[in-house]
C-alpha cells in the first residue's frame, strides 16, 4: 500500500527528495514544506477507502497465487534466464 501510494505521489516524493540533496544536512529546516505535502497527499491515499480496498484485492490475489505455486510475487514475475 505504501508503494502504491509512493507511487501515485511521484511529484511530492520528487519534489522532497530534491530538497533533501540540495539541503543536506539543513533539509529537516529547509524541506518542511515539501515533507508536509508529501505527508498530506500519501495521508489522503490510506485513508481513502477505494484506494484501500484496491490495494487489499491485489495482496489477496498474490497471496492466492503464492498458495497455489508456493512462489512469491517477486521470483515468479522475475525474467527466466534464456539460453542463447
């Protein structure tokens, strides 16, 4: 959920991240603005119910894929070696 979320806040994670390099160790100081807007649009995604339930059918289609296979997400959508 919180990668999804990340996901869909790109602009606000990008905007606070550019902060951080550019403030380096002033960025608690410098970036509150950007931390705020990053935190208020990622706060909006996990309260939002859609986005909540969204996020709780695709964990429970993975996690009925890994009983069926006893593979996890990561290793089965990962490219299998070809041989050339």
């Amino acid at each position: 959920m919180r990668e999804k979320a990340k996901e869909r806040c790109s602009e606000q994670v990008q905007d606070f991240t550019k902060c951080c390099k550019e403030s380096g160790i002033l960025m608690v100081v410098k970036c509150q603005k950007e931390n705020s807007a990053l935190k208020e649009c990622l706060t909006a995604y996990y309260n939002d119910p859609a986005f909540y339930e969204e996020c709780k059918m695709e964990y429970l289609k993975e996690r009925e894929e890994f009983r069926k296979t006893g593979i996890p997400t990561k290793k089965r959508l990962q490219k299998l070696p070809t041989s050339t």
